[in-house]
C-alpha cells in the first residue's frame, strides 16, 4: 500500500508501520480512509514478514476524529452506519498493535488509538474525546474502553468535560506508556515493536493478545480455564522447545511465523463480540 489514506510499509525486522495519510486534512477519518485502515490491518494480519504493527499518522496529527467537511452532511442527512466494518475491528486482530500518536488524537482517531495495545505519545501531543462538545454520544465503545484503561472517575472526567488533555497528562492517567520527542516518537514505537518481534512467539503474542479482550468481558474463573486450556495447546508447541532451548543457550530464538490456521478463539474456547461489520440489531434498536 504505497499510496492512498492509508499506507502500509513492511520492514525488514518484522515491523509493519501503518500510517494515517491524508496530512492535507488533518488525516480526518472518512469512510476511504475507514476501509483502507481496515485493509490494511487484515493485510497486517495475513503478512508473515510482519508480527508487529506501529500505527501512526501523517504530517503533524494523529487523526482529529471524522473529517470536519463530512460533519455537515451528516448533520443533516444522520449517520449511515450500514455495511460499515466494525470500528473495533483491529481487536481480532493476530499480532499486536502500537500506536505512535504524533499530534492531535480525538474522536475517532482516540478511539483507534485505544484499541492499540500499547500507546507512545509525542511530547506536545493533545487528547480529547470531543463528543460531549459536538452534540454527539460517546462513539463506538469509548465509553467501554476509557474506564478499563484509566478508571470510572478519570473516564468520566475525560467524557462528560471533553477537555483537551496533554500527552504528559495522558501518562500520568495511564492512557499512554510513554512519552518522547516528537523527532523520536517513531523510532521509539518501531525499536518497541522489533523487539517484541524479534523475542516473542508470534503464536503466543496472539493467544495473550485474545486473552487480554476476551478476559476483560469474563470472570476469573471462566478466564483460568481458558488459559488451561491455551497452555495445554501452547506446551506441545515447537515454539515452547525453541523458547526453553533459547534461554537456556544464551541465544535469540528462531520461533516460526504465525500460522495461518491459528485461531485463537478456537484455542481458548473464547469467541469476542461481532467484529465484523456494525450489526443489523444495533441499527434497528
């Protein structure tokens, strides 16, 4: 994906970068730029040269929530959310996803951003989730995301205030992991997710990365038997050989490319909501 609103680079140490590119916009979200992200996830998804994605935009932003030139149209014609991609699609994904939030994150763009695992922030970075100050709800699960990630009281300060918040604020909330130079912020998410690529099974990144969704929506039991039941399939694995033999050789390890087959759910016996597209009983309700 070399062009378009969306670009997808594949480096050579198994790091994908995603990048938001619509700069003479701000890298506003419009359904283009919804479909392509979304391509470009499943591309992820599929690749075996990469095991882990950076997300990030370009120019001086992250992504501002919906392009401000669509937000009049659907004032006045409402919002068609028929045959859209579920906007928490990049939870079923297979490989771990790390924002490198650039500039502004609102919106849509925090949302995406949220659904990313682990998130690096620009020094000078700014936050807000906007909604309450648009006339809108909160958008498509940020009600459900902010509280797992900051708490009830912080979530609620952050949605009913929809105040612009900093990146240094975003990590004393816990909303981001760190915080660097502007100049670095790419670098430093790349040198994160090669490590992580270069260390880690593939197949236990997505057995833990499907843990970690489906876990938060069940209880500790129901979470402990999943897990038996992973650590049943991941002991017989030759990644669990290759990551004893590497340890104890003082070695890095040489663990295989994520197969294509590996479906996580089916291995914990954990299926997530309806990722897929929007579904038709929410539109009706």
């Amino acid at each position: 994906m070399a062009d378009g609103p969306v670009l997808l680079h594949v480096g050579t140490d198994g790091v994908g970068l995603v990048t938001l590119n619509r700069p003479e916009r701000r890298n506003g979200w419009n359904p283009d730029m919804e479909l392509r992200y979304f391509e470009a996830l499943e591309h992820v998804d599929r690749d075996p040269r990469i095991r882990v994605a950076v997300v990030t935009g370009a120019g001086k932003t992250f992504c501002p929530g919906v392009d401000s030139g669509r937000l009049d149209g659907i004032a006045t014609g409402g919002l068609d959310l028929s045959g859209r991609r579920s906007p928490v699609r990049a939870w079923a994904l297979r490989k771990p996803l790390i924002a490198a939030v650039n500039g502004a994150c609102a919106g849509m763009g925090l949302v995406q951003a949220l659904l990313c695992d682990v998130r690096f922030a620009a020094r000078g970075a700014r936050f807000t989730t906007a909604f309450a100050r648009r006339g809108l709800a909160g958008e498509f699960g940020a009600t459900w995301l902010l509280p797992r990630l900051v708490g009830a009281e912080r979530a609620a300060d952050l949605l009913l205030s929809a105040r612009v918040f900093d990146a240094d604020e975003a990590l004393a909330l816990g909303l981001v992991s760190r915080v660097v130079e502007p100049a670095d912020l790419v670098a430093a998410a790349r040198a994160y997710a090669a490590d992580i690529a270069e260390n880690c099974s593939p197949a236990s990144l997505a057995l833990i990365r499907h843990q970690l969704h489906a876990d938060q929506q069940s209880d500790l039991d129901t979470a402990l038997r999943r897990s038996y039941r992973a650590m049943a399939v991941a002991v017989t694995s030759p990644d669990f050989r290759e990551g004893l033999d590497s340890f104890t050789q003082k070695r890095r390890p040489a663990f295989l490319p994520l197969a294509d087959d590996l479906d996580p759910a089916a291995v914990t016996g954990a299926g997530l909501p309806e990722l897929d597209v929007v579904p038709q009983q929410a539109l009706e309700s």
